[in-house]
C-alpha cells in the first residue's frame, strides 16, 4: 500500500440505471452544480434501507432448513448432495457453538431466504460460509455477527471461485464481510457495518479474474478503525482488491465507510468502474495502487476524504492528498487488458478534499526496501531477485522493475470545488502529478529527480477537455511546486488543453 463537463448519456445496465437515475446523474452538464448541504444525504437505490424479500414458500424440491434447530443448515448441507438448493425458513438461524462451526457447501448448492432469515454467528462463530466448492449461490439472506480475524472474512471464506452473492445483508461482523474467488458475482447486496471491509477481494493462490460487483450499496465499513490500530497498515475500505485481473464494479453507492470507498491495491489490472455514486467516505473516494489498465467513467463523486485529508493538512503534511489517488499505477500495453491506459473521463467530482493525484515514489520499486508491497513485483518481472544491481540500472529492468504513473488520460470530467462546503481555506484545492527525489536504498538506479521528471513530462499523462469551477492550483513535480491555471497550460506542462476555468467558489 502507498500513502494512502459536458453532457453525456448514460448506458443502459439496469442496475446503474436504477440508482444513478435517482441521484440526477444522468442530467449533468456545464452548468455550476447545486451546493449539497454538508452530511446530507440523497435519494438514491438504498439496498439496506429496502431488501428485497426472498420466497415465501420453499422451492419445488428445496431441503428446508428450520431456525428452532441449531446447526441445522451445517448438517443439513453436510448430508445433502452437490446442487441442492436449501430454502432457511423466517427467524434467526444459527449454527453449534465452536468458533470454526461454519456451513461448508458443496458444488452449485444454492442457499435461498425467506423473508426475515437471518444467520447468526452471535459473536461466536468466525465464518458463515467456508470451503473450496465452486459456483454457490447465496440470495435473500442476513449474514450478521460473525467474528472472522483480522484480513479473514465471513461469507466466502476460502475465496472459492464462481460464487454468486445477490440481494443480501452482511452486516455488523468482524473482518469482511466477504471474501472473493475468480468470476465472482456480487450483486444488489447490502454490505453494511462490517469491522474491516465490506469486501475483501483476495484469493490466495490462483488470483482473481472476472469479478463482478454490481449494483450493492457499501456503507460504514471498517468499524473497527484498523487504519489508527495498525498505522498505515493499508488494510481498510469499502472493498479492497488484490491481484485482481478484470473487475467490473458499477452502479454501486458506495457511502460512509471509515477509509477509503474503493482501494485496488497491488498488481490489480483491467478494472472497469463506472456510474457508481461515491460519498463521504472519511478516506478517498478511489485508490488505485501499484496497479495498471483501468476505464473509470460515468461516477459521481463527493465529499469524499474530508476527515483524513483534514487530519494530514492539519499535521502541517504538503502532499496533496486526493479523492481520486493513482499511486505507481498506469497503463501498460505489454499487459492485456480492454485498455492499454488509465482512462478516467465523463466522471463528476464536486467538494471532495482536492481532485485527482497521479503519484509515484521514487523509492519504491521491485525489492527495494522502500517497497512497502514486500515480496512483490511488477507483473512485467516474475523474479523478484532479478531487480537487482548492477542490471537494474540498464534496459530493460530500469523500467520494468517499477511500477509507473504512466498512460493516465484525464479528460471530460468536472470538477466543482466550494471550499465553503469542504470547509477549507487551503489544501484542499489540488490536482497533482508529483513524485519525491530519490534517496533509497544507495544503489537505486532512480535517485535525484529522475521519476519526478519522468512522471510530469515522459510518461504521457494528461488532463485536457475537463471543466473546472473553483479556486483550483496545480502540484507538479514535486510537493513544493504549486501553479495556477494558465502556468499548468503553459510550457512547460501544456496541460488541460480545450478545457474551461470559473475561478471563485464552486456555487
């Protein structure tokens, strides 16, 4: 882990639509957007606040499961064959005692709930649903109060793969809410309250492709404030996504949680996140870290990182922290994707602590100390021991044993600043491309302003066609250099060619 417009039309994926057409989404154009009241909310598509009910009677052919049995679904489930579909009767189901007591499906088992079903683990069992079996299905279901350990999760605890998790409640647990496993489909949930992630998108072996994440309201996770336990521990947010390759996360609200909304976090690759709508998260709305190839379009985005980036600058911190934080990721044509770029447009970020910030640490790099992903490399170097001195220094690992702020494209986006709503009278105001000089280790090859260089002038990233309105500056290079408007367009950064400034206010 690191540090931490014009008018357009919206696709028609049903589930975008239902919760962006609520929010007004679809109208936006140049025109100044209405000043939100601080704190309040919006109506949008609120999973938690209206589940849909499961089936009042058991399917043809379903097992029962009754709630007055404890363990009921585990032996139940234990006894039954492959692609059983098991219906828990209305009431509060639990399982026996022992902490790793825990329903363990077999292949394409299907588990359904009636209106009012809930799996209980009574802050004593650790996991609702392990094992390696593939393509289980969970709908209609509450999964609460289970105590899964620190990085562990509830729901999927073993990341098995082709798992779907559709119109559910995780809520109130320890860990996350659930783990994920390749092709994954989680859909119209309601991942709520959970001590550290909604979601912890992590599979041990294997890695993860095809991952969908769709439509779920993701709200006031991390209650467990592991970011303060554990200092710059990078283990918190909404979701978080490891190694992740090929993700769609769209039409999603993700609200609330303490830390960052969305995180991507080490060699994740070809994300497509769209028309979600992201809100006053105390971190960034959006971190992609140490990542490459990613589409983000279509999101409204707001107040977001106003209690962490508040707390930095008040520390006397220079870096511009951001809502929208590219930290060593870029795109990369060597590494297939839909996209050989980041490409960030048509998106609307409106009294965020700051815009958006493309970093790169000059220090961090495959087997460095610095790197703070230890054990890790770049996806174009599979030998770690390889980026080492004295070929480090020479093609083609100079390049290839770092991951870079590369291929980054930010354009047609608005981005509207009243710092009167933010509640700022400096720092809260930038966008950035930046790196710091290199120092360390003593036989890095990227000491001095080298990356700081490349990232601001060799690496083809851009802003243009956007529009802004607010009193926004410009960090460049480095921490220290801040210019306004016309010198970012100017030579020697030519940025934000063809777009528009209304200095003053975002009112």
């Amino acid at each position: 882990m690191g540090i931490k417009w014009r008018q357009w039309a919206w696709p028609a994926a049903p589930l975008a639509l239902a919760l962006l057409a609520a929010t007004g989404c679809e109208s936006s154009t140049t025109a100044a957007a209405p000043k939100p009241t601080p704190g309040s909310s919006t109506s949008v598509a609120r999973v938690c606040a209206r589940p849909a009910a499961g089936p009042a009677k058991a399917p043809a052919g379903a097992v029962t499961v009754d709630p007055t049995v404890p363990g009921d679904l585990a032996a139940k489930t234990g006894s039954s064959p492959p692609h059983t579909t098991f219906w828990l009767r209305p009431g509060k189901h639990t399982l026996m005692s022992h902490r790793y007591d825990q329903v363990t499906p077999k292949e394409g088992d299907v588990y359904l709930g009636a209106p009012g079903a809930v799996l209980d683990g009574r802050k004593s069992n650790q996991y609702a649903f392990g094992g390696t079996a593939r393509d289980v299905t969970i709908r209609y279901l509450t999964v609460q109060g289970f105590v899964a350990p620190h990085d562990e999760g509830v729901v999927n605890h073993d990341s098995a793969d082709g798992w779907v998790i559709e119109h559910s409640t995780i809520q109130n647990n320890s860990g996350a809410g659930l783990m994920a496993g390749a092709r994954q489909q989680v859909r119209a949930n309601c991942l709520r309250d959970n001590g550290q992630y909604g979601m912890n998108a992590y599979q041990a072996t294997g890695g993860i492709r095809g991952l969908v994440v769709e439509g779920n309201e993701i709200v006031g996770n991390n209650t467990g404030d592991w970011e303060r336990r554990r200092p710059a521990c990078g283990c918190t947010g909404g979701v978080k996504f490891w190694a992740v390759d090929g993700a769609d996360v769209r039409g999603n609200w993700v609200h609330d949680n303490r830390g960052t909304g969305l995180w991507a976090d080490t060699n994740n690759n070809d994300f497509l996140i769209e028309n979600n709508l992201i809100e006053d998260n105390d971190g960034a709305a959006l971190i992609y870290e140490t990542s490459y190839n990613a589409v983000i379009r279509k999101n409204r985005i707001r107040r977001n990182n106003l209690v962490e980036a508040r707390a930095q600058a008040a520390d006397g911190d220079s870096f511009p922290f951001a809502t929208v934080y590219l930290s060593e990721s870029g795109g990369e044509p060597r590494v297939r994707a839909r996209t050989d770029k980041i490409d960030i447009y048509r998106n609307v970020l409106e009294n965020n602590w700051s815009g958006i910030t493309l970093w790169e640490n000059a220090d961090r790099f495959c087997n460095s100390p610095a790197n703070t992903s230890s054990g890790d490399c770049t996806l174009l170097v599979k030998n770690t021991d390889r980026c080492a001195r004295p070929a480090i220094a020479k093609a083609p690992l100079y390049s290839d044993c770092r991951w870079k702020t590369q291929r980054v494209d930010i354009h047609d986006n608005r981005f509207v600043l009243d710092k009167s709503v933010v509640d700022c009278t400096a720092k809260c105001d930038r966008m950035g491309v930046l790196s710091n000089y290199g120092t360390y280790p003593d036989w890095s090859p990227y000491q001095g302003e080298r990356v700081a260089e490349a990232i601001t002038r060799e690496q083809h990233n851009r802003w243009h066609d956007n529009v802004y309105v607010g009193p926004w500056t410009f960090v460049v290079h480095d921490a220290s250099r801040t210019v306004d408007f016309k010198q970012w367009q100017d030579k020697p950064y030519r940025q934000d060619a063809g777009s528009t400034f209304r200095a003053g206010d975002g009112g």
